[in-house]
C-alpha cells in the first residue's frame, strides 16, 4: 500500500489541507504525529542549580539521537507539503509542534 502526499499548502483551504496531513502524518508513522502535537523532549541537562539547558550534540547518546532525528523527520514531513510563502512562515521554528501551532494561529 502506498500513501499519497498531500498537495502543496499556499495559504488557501487550510482545514482541507490540515485534515489531509494529519491522516498522512498518522498513517506514515503516529510517533511523527505525537511530536507534532505534544512537542519533542528534546536532550536536555539540568545543572545544579536545577536550570534546563539543551544538551550540547557532541553529548548526545544514541537515545538522544532518535529523539531529535524524530523531530526532523516530523518537520521534513510538514515543510514538504508547503509553497515557499508558507515555509518562509514556518522555516524559523525550532520543532514540528511550533510549526504546526504556528500554521493553526494563522489560519484558523
């Protein structure tokens, strides 16, 4: 079985195209559609004084690895399915789920 793409997003329709990728995103792979909506744990370490600060790569373990491998795939999956105009809107974002959200904010 093969899964079709959904058709590039221009800003116009956008229910239609997020009920459309959000099929896609589950049926390709549902742990892409869990980061989209809950966010990525991110490696992270927490110093003594109990600050949270992103994990530099050079330390990252292979555990470490998938997570944010997985939130590069779930962004791949979204900016594929958007014009220039809509990445140009989204490219900055630093996860699939701010990328999504900032999609929503904007066109619901």
């Amino acid at each position: 079985m093969s899964i079709s793409k959904p058709s590039f997003f221009d800003g116009n329709n956008y229910s239609h195209w997020k009920a459309k990728m959000t099929i896609f995103i589950q049926a390709l792979d549902f742990n892409l559609w869990d980061i989209i909506i809950d966010g990525p744990e991110l490696p992270h370490i927490i110093s003594k004084e109990g600050i949270k600060t992103l994990k530099p790569r050079s330390s990252y373990t292979d555990d470490d690895r998938k997570k944010v491998q997985l939130n590069a795939k779930a962004k791949h999956v979204i900016i594929c399915a958007l014009n220039a105009n809509e990445f140009n809107r989204v490219s900055s974002c630093a996860t699939a789920k701010d990328m999504w959200d900032r999609l929503e904010v904007t066109y619901e």
